[in-house]
C-alpha cells in the first residue's frame, strides 16, 4: 500500500480548471487498489443555490492567495519636512 500525499484538506479554496469556477473542499474520497483515486466533494454558490458536486482531484488546483494585508508598506521611507 502506498502512502497517499498532497490532499486538498477540507475547508481549502479550490478553482476548477474548467470554468475557473471558486469552491470550497467539504468532502474527500480516497479510491483505488494503490489509494491513487481521488476524488473532492465540492460546495460552490450559483445564482444565489449552494452546488455540491464530487469531482476528480485532476480537475481542481488550490487557489493562490496574493492579497496583501490593508494598508501602506513601510519601506523605511523618511518623511519630507517642509
């Protein structure tokens, strides 16, 4: 049996390849003599419905994060005096 890396823990933005489509991880279904299908259940909101599907994990890939927190960077900048 062969040891099974790299799930998408529940709770876990994911976008589907297809569509771009935002979702959130509810569910996981590990398949497959060698544990090497797997499948993510899927909650999403369209057109004001909750949408729960199953999809296989070559469909999605997590959501990067490049927000930054609000505010000004401190660059170490000094002030102009007038």
């Amino acid at each position: 049996m062969t040891s099974i890396n790299n799930i998408i823990p529940n709770g876990s933005t994911v976008i589907t390849k297809m569509g771009k489509i935002e979702a959130i991880v509810i569910g996981v279904c590990v398949r497959g003599e060698m544990n090497d299908h797997i499948e993510y259940n899927l909650s999403r909101f369209a057109n004001g419905e909750n949408k729960i599907e199953w999809v296989q994990s070559f469909e999605i890939e997590m959501k990067q994060d490049n927000s930054a927190p609000a505010g000004f960077i401190n660059n170490n900048q000094k002030l102009i005096k007038e």
